[in-house]
C-alpha cells in the first residue's frame, strides 16, 4: 500500500537497500497486464487473509480452498522470483519493498506447501 500511495502522490519512496526504488516501481515491468503490481500484491494480500475465513462460511470445501491458496502462493512466489531477476539483471536497480515483498511472497509459498 505505501508504493501504491508513493506512486499515486508522484513522490518518490524511501529506498534503504537500493539505490533508486522510484526506477523499479516506475519501471515497464510495474504493470502485469495493465494493472500495476502493486495492486495485484494488496489482492493478494487479502485474498490470502479474507478467502479462508470466506470460504468456510460459505462452505468451499477444505480441498478446494487448498488448490486455490497453494496455487495463488505458487503464482505470487514464482512472479517475485522474475521480477527479481528484472531488478537484477535489467533494471540494475533494487527496491527495498519488492525484495521484502518477495521473500514474503517465497516463503509463504514453502510455508504452503510443506
């Protein structure tokens, strides 16, 4: 929310680790499909803390909501790891908050699936 917020306000954010975090998040590769991603990143977010308690109170079945959260956690740790790849081998560039998002986004997915 606070790259969204940064972004929107034409402000640039604070960068610790890297060097220009306004390059990665202002960058081609901040938008998948047209929707920037840090939007896709607060869907996400939600959706990992809303859907369980959702869909039990809809009743979705224990392997459904298991398909679903594992696939969701794959895709969000498999997308971290190529845009990782184009902050490194690309843009040359870090942000702080994409690299904390992926380690975020990897290890959920590990914590899934073992």
């Amino acid at each position: 929310a606070y790259l969204y917020y940064k972004k929107k306000r034409n402000e640039r954010p604070a960068c610790i680790i890297g060097t220009d975090c306004n390059k990665v998040i202002r960058s081609r590769y901040a938008t998948t499909f047209g929707v920037d991603n840090t939007i896709i990143g607060m869907i996400y977010y939600a959706f990992l803390l809303l859907f369980p308690l959702a869909a039990r109170t809809i009743g979705v079945s224990a392997v459904l909501m298991s398909i679903l959260m594992t696939t969701a956690a794959l895709g969000a740790a498999l997308m971290s790891v190529y845009l990782l790849f184009i902050q490194l081998g690309i843009l040359h560039e870090w942000c702080d908050y994409c690299l904390l998002a992926a380690l975020i986004n990897i290890a959920i997915a590990i914590v899934i699936l073992v």
